[in-house]
C-alpha cells in the first residue's frame, strides 16, 4: 500500500502533505470544517485523488476518536 501523506522538511516546512503532491492534509480538514464538501475539496486540488481524501480522512478518525476531539474542544473553548 502506498502512502497517503508525506512529511518532508523542504516541502511546505515539513507540514503533513498528500504523498506525491504538495497539497497539505490540513486544507482538506479547513475545507470540511468551513462547509465545502469533499468534491469542492478534489476540484480546486486535483493532484489529490480521492482515495487519498478518504484514507487521509480515516486515518485522522481513527488516530482522533469522536471522544478525543469532543475532549479537545471542550478544553479549547473559552470560558463562558
């Protein structure tokens, strides 16, 4: 299986990247959390196959479960 991102000091400062590209794994989440949809995502890059997206995407869900990122939100939201 080959990889779905890379990580290299000379591309983009090391930030996590779709393997092949230089499309950073965090546009993919900012397009999601902004609304946009997976295809919207594929259009304005399409150097990322959508295998990728979906991979990249399953390996965030299961390093990050549901309760993890709940977790995180609640301790980064500002207090009331």
């Amino acid at each position: 299986m080959k990889p779905v991102t890379s990580s290299d000091p000379d591309i983009l400062g090391g930030a996590q990247v779709f393997a092949g590209t230089r499309v950073p794994v965090q546009t993919l989440i900012d397009y999601l959390e902004a609304g946009e949809t997976l295809d919207a995502f594929l259009d304005s890059f399409p150097s990322v196959t959508r295998e990728q997206a979906i991979a990249a995407l399953e390996l965030a869900r299961r390093t990050y479960p549901a309760s993890r990122r709940s977790q995180n939100s609640l301790t980064l939201a500002p207090p009331h």
